[in-house]
C-alpha cells in the first residue's frame, strides 16, 4: 500500500478544492438560473444558502476525509460501521461524471483552438457549427481522448507533484482571467443592432433584484436552483471534499479553510455571471439569456464574440482557454476521487489505478460520443420525466439529480444522528479552533438540510412538481 501523501499547507488545499469547484457547472449553469430566477433575487437567496446549507456540506465532507485518511469509497465505512454503502454511492458520483466531462472537456479545447489558431473561425458562430462537430465520428473522441489523457497525467503524478502543483499555477491564472473577461464585458458598448444596450446594463439586469411573477412556489424553486447550483460550486456530494480532506494535514486549520474556499467558490460563481450575462444582454437582449449548458457555452457565446468584431475573438480566445483550465482542474478532482477510493479499497499503486480507470472512462466516452450519431442505437432517448436525451444526458441526470441529493441526504443522517454532529465538531477544531455557526451547523446537519436535500430529489425525480 503507498504511503498516503498530503497537500503541503492549507494554500494548497484550498485551490486545489477551489480549483475543483470552479468548473463547467458554475460557468455555464450560474448565470442562466440567475438570469432566470430574478437576478438580485437568486444572488441573495444563493448567498444565504451558501453560507447555511453548502457551508454545512463543506465542513462534513472535509472533516470526515480528514478524520478517517480515506477516500470517499471508504471513509464512511470507517466513520461508522455499515454504512459503506454510502461510499459505494458517494464513489458512483464522480465515476458517472468523469466520462462525459471529459467528453465536454474535448469541446471546449474545439473552440479554443478555434479561437486561438484562427481555423474555422469563420463558421464558428453558425448554427450547425457544434452539431456538425459533436456528431461527427472522430473528431470528439479524439479530443476527448487528449483531455482525459491530460486529466490522467496530473493525477498520475500525485498529490504533491501533480494536483498541488497544478492548482498552484493555473488557479491564480484561472482568476486573472475570469476577472479580465468580466470587466472586458461590464464595459463592452454595443453596436448599431443592439439597440443601445451596454454592459452595466446587464449588469443591472444581473445583480438587481427582481420580484415579477415571484409568490410562493416560484420563491420555492429559486431556492431549490440555488441549492442544487450548490452542489457544483463547492464540489460536495460527489466524493470530491471527502478525498482531498483525507490530504489534509492534522495541523492545519479546517475552519479557516473551509471558510476561504467558501469565499473563493462564491466569489468566482457571482464573477461567472459577470463575465456571461452583461455580454450576451448587449448582443443578444433578454432572449439570449434564456441559454444555459452547451447551448450558452457552444452556440450563444460565439455569437456573441463573432458580434464583436476582431475584440471578438481575442475576447473568445481568452474565454475558451479560461474554460479549458476551469474544466481541467475540476476532472483531476474527479478522477483523483475515484482513483483514491479504488487505492484505499484495494491496495493497488495509484499508476495502475489511474491507467485502470483512464481506459474505463475513455471507453465510456466513446460510447457516450457514439450517441450524437444520428445513424447509430444510442440517438435520442427519454429520461424518466419524457426530455429527449442523449447517453450524456442519462449519466448527468442519474449523477447530478439522483445520485447526489441520495449521498447528501444520507450524509446529513450519518452525522446528524448516528454518529452525532461533535465528531465533526470535534475534528474541525482539534487544534483548538473556533467553529463558527455551531449551532447553526447542528441544526442545519440534523434536520434542514435532510428535509430540503430529500424535496429536491423529490423534484428532481419529477415525484413532486412546484408549477
């Protein structure tokens, strides 16, 4: 068995677990459910949530990683015997994840060459631009393949050399550049088409609350958006916090750290919408703000860049390298989770773990790609509420919708009320630090989170319907 390696200092800890939470979720899934759920409104509602609800989650997760030096397959086996089924689910999360984000990660290095070498620029901004490309036979494995293959060489490197070492340098990067897009897109000035829009009007439109058609059930939804937003902002319920609160060193500060991933991961979800929404108002109105996931990232968003002119693709350039960073530190937090679980259960050298699990999740990709094939089986099938979905879509929704509110649920009953919230308030201030909104915790552990976390599933499952 390898001699279980930690992060260096709490720095590393926290960009690495920043680095985790800051991806694809946040950048294209924040600034639709804000522009959707009342600007201001969901801001503040976000904003409570995170600092009740996710930070609950957070602490949890870290303090149990910490406490057992263990990978999510195993921890909570270790934290309490027989609920290592909660592992097995916990370990399911970033298993499903890792293929199709990889294959997500393959097109967003697409439209970075795209926009960084010049070739097809000109087509990139058509309609039939990303539908040709994601259903044509090769292209996308390949670049899945490139990504998933960049995915596996940092993990493979470890803790210290790999994941560490990569956050170090790429998070800082990461931040300069969401901060430059997003005063490039307050600021950006429109053109004889848009009517007189400008960037701090849609910044307006972002941060200002908005109250119309909001009653009961729909400030009920805004609140059930935030909190599944939660999950991809701090990166819980997926097997993620639990791993790299197993690197975390017995004499470093939990709490401090816990509080200033909190900070960062907010801090980058809010800029996520600063950096989208001012520009896609300016070019496209309030219609384009409808968008979110590929169809906001792949086909809006060039738009956007190909109204701007040569500022366009400099600015597309830049935003489609920021993105391919975000995506990659986040599929290394991915991979890391699974591989460490494997290493923990098993015994076996992490190279070989990741090499195992590297082939797993290329095959699964290919078998995802093969689905935007129109000639082929995988083409257009239902989800359980009637969408039409693709193989991609099956193992978002069973991950995002099912598996995830299941693992938080059962993680809230775990410490709420079996192993009792002191063995995390125990391990969070062992070296004699604050925990700060204990009570709080206590309650939010014990009963709100279960009961907000089982009416999502409930939603999610389409058992319970809000309109």
């Amino acid at each position: 068995m390898e001699k279980r390696n930690s992060f260096s200092g709490s720095i590393g800890f926290v960009l690495a677990a920043a680095g985790s939470a800051v991806g694809l979720g946040n950048i294209w899934r924040f600034p639709y459910l804000a522009a959707k759920d009342g600007g201001g409104l969901f801001l503040a509602v976000y904003l409570v949530l995170a600092l009740t609800f996710g930070f609950t989650l957070l602490v949890t997760e870290v303090s149990i990683g910490r406490k057992t030096k263990q990978g999510c397959l195993t921890a909570y086996g270790k934290m309490k015997k027989g609920w290592g089924w909660l592992g097995g689910f916990a370990s399911l999360v970033p298993f499903l994840i890792l293929p199709y984000y990889c294959i997500i990660g393959g097109w967003v290095l697409k439209y970075a060459i795209v926009f960084i070498t010049g070739i097809g620029i000109d087509g990139v901004a058509t309609d039939g631009f990303f539908s040709d490309f994601i259903s044509s036979p090769f292209a996308p494995i390949i670049l899945t393949a490139v990504f998933l293959a960049a995915t596996c060489f940092v993990v493979f490197r470890g803790i210290n050399k790999g994941i560490e070492s990569m956050s170090k340098i790429l998070m800082p990067i990461l931040l300069l550049l969401v901060l430059g897009i997003s005063i490039f897109s307050v600021f950006i000035k429109g053109n004889d088409s848009t009517q007189g829009r400008s960037g701090i009007d849609g910044l307006l439109v972002y941060v200002v609350p908005s109250f119309e058609g909001v009653d009961g059930t729909k400030f009920l939804t805004i609140v059930l958006d935030a909190m599944g937003q939660l999950f991809y902002s701090i990166s819980v319920a997926m097997g993620i916090m639990v791993t790299y609160g197993s690197y975390f060193k017995d004499k470093d500060n939990l709490m401090r750290s816990v509080n200033q991933i909190e900070i960062f991961d907010t801090v980058v979800a809010f800029l996520a919408g600063v950096m989208i929404i001012p520009a896609v108002y300016v070019f496209s109105g309030s219609e384009g703000m409808t968008a979110s996931g590929p169809g906001l990232m792949f086909m809006t968003l060039p738009k956007v860049f190909a109204e701007m002119g040569i500022a366009g693709r400099i600015v597309g350039a830049v935003f489609f390298l920021m993105v391919l960073f975000a995506a990659l530190t986040s599929s290394v937090s991915i991979l890391e989770a699974v591989a460490s679980g494997i290493m923990d259960k098993t015994h076996i050298s992490r190279k070989k773990t990741v090499v195992i699990e590297g082939f797993i999740a290329l095959i699964l990709g290919i078998i995802i790609c093969f689905g935007y094939n129109k000639d082929l089986l995988f083409f257009n099938i239902k989800l359980p509420n009637g969408a039409d979905a693709q193989l991609l879509d099956i193992f978002d929704y069973a991950s995002n919708n099912i598996l995830m509110p299941i693992v938080a649920i059962g993680t809230c009953i775990l410490v709420g009320w079996v192993t009792k919230p002191k063995a995390i308030i125990d391990e969070a201030t062992k070296n004699g630090e604050r925990f700060g909104r204990k009570y709080l915790y206590i309650g939010m552990v014990k009963v709100v989170a279960p009961l907000m976390l089982a009416m999502l599933l409930l939603v999610s499952l389409g058992i319970l319907k809000l309109n």
